[in-house]
C-alpha cells in the first residue's frame, strides 16, 4: 500500500466534502432551501481537520522514505 497515494486520495475526498458543503450553503439564499448552517459548519470543520491530517500523513511518508534513502546510500 502506498501511503502517499492513499493520503492524496484522502485529500481528494475532503476537498470534495468541503465545495460540497460550501455549494449547500451558497443555497441558503434561497427562500426554499433547508439548509441547516450548523450541520455545514461541522462538515467544513471534518473536512478540513481530514485534509490536515492527510497531508501531515504525506509529510511523514515523505520523511520516512527521505530517512530510508539516506540510511541506503
């Protein structure tokens, strides 16, 4: 398994989540929208705490093939 890939794809997910939850909100202008704000703020909230943590997953990937390449030559 690829860490770096899974974290990209991890990524890709939560970026998804949050235009999704943005697109919602833009919504509320309209008079016949059911948006619920509190809901959109916590999915936008998990969104980026999953996106953080995907590329904090990537940095440590990227460290711990760094430190392995250096041990090799």
């Amino acid at each position: 398994m690829d860490p770096i890939a899974t974290a990209q794809y991890g990524m890709l997910a939560a970026s998804r989540r949050f235009e999704a939850s943005a697109f919602r909100v833009a919504q509320m202008g309209d008079p016949s929208s059911t948006v619920d704000l509190g809901h959109e703020v916590v999915e936008q909230v998990t969104a980026k705490n999953e996106f953080s943590a995907n590329a904090a997953v990537m940095r440590t990937a990227d460290d711990m093939l760094g430190d392995l390449l250096d041990i090799i030559a």
